[in-house]
C-alpha cells in the first residue's frame, strides 16, 4: 500500500484552480507524487515524465524476465519428455 504525505494530498478541485502550481511541484521535485482526492478517496497519482519513464523501464525488464523464464521452464519441459514440441504433435495427426 502506498502512504502519502500530507501535502501530497490535494482535491481534484484544487488541482483544478491551482494546476499551474501542481504540475511545477511535480517537474521541480518538490513532491515525489501528488494524490488527487475526490470524495477524500485517491483516484488518481500524478507523477514526473521521467518517473513514469523509469517505471515503464521497470515494467518492460519485469515482463521481459518473466517471458525468458516461461520459454526456460517449456524448454525444460521439452528435454524432460513433459511437454511436446508442436513439431512432434504434427507428426502424431
């Protein structure tokens, strides 16, 4: 769970009348993240460019791991006679 700190919290219609204001905090650092509040529940994290660059970065290496390790798992599978390749189901048709 993600906490935020107090003046990370703001309403959606103070983002709205102090826009401007926000965004500069976001691009100069001021704030890591801004929480946008409606009925004083988070429905929305405004972040930087570039954090949201290096989180995608992130994601892209996290899914990429997993994608290597799914083939590694069905080449072992392959070697241990417990999955088929689509080759040898063909030839059995």
């Amino acid at each position: 769970m993600v906490t935020y700190a107090t003046n990370e919290l703001i309403s959606s219609s103070e983002l709205a009348k102090k826009f401007g204001t926000y965004l500069m905090r976001i691009k100069n650092n001021s704030v890591e993240k801004l929480a946008i509040l409606k009925n004083n529940k988070v429905e929305a994290v405004i972040i930087s460019k570039d954090e949201y660059e290096r989180m995608k970065e992130a994601l892209k290496e996290i899914e990429a791991k997993e994608i290597l390790a799914s083939i590694q798992d069905g080449l072992n599978g392959i070697k241990e006679g417990k999955i088929h390749s689509i080759d040898t189901l063909w030839a059995k048709l």
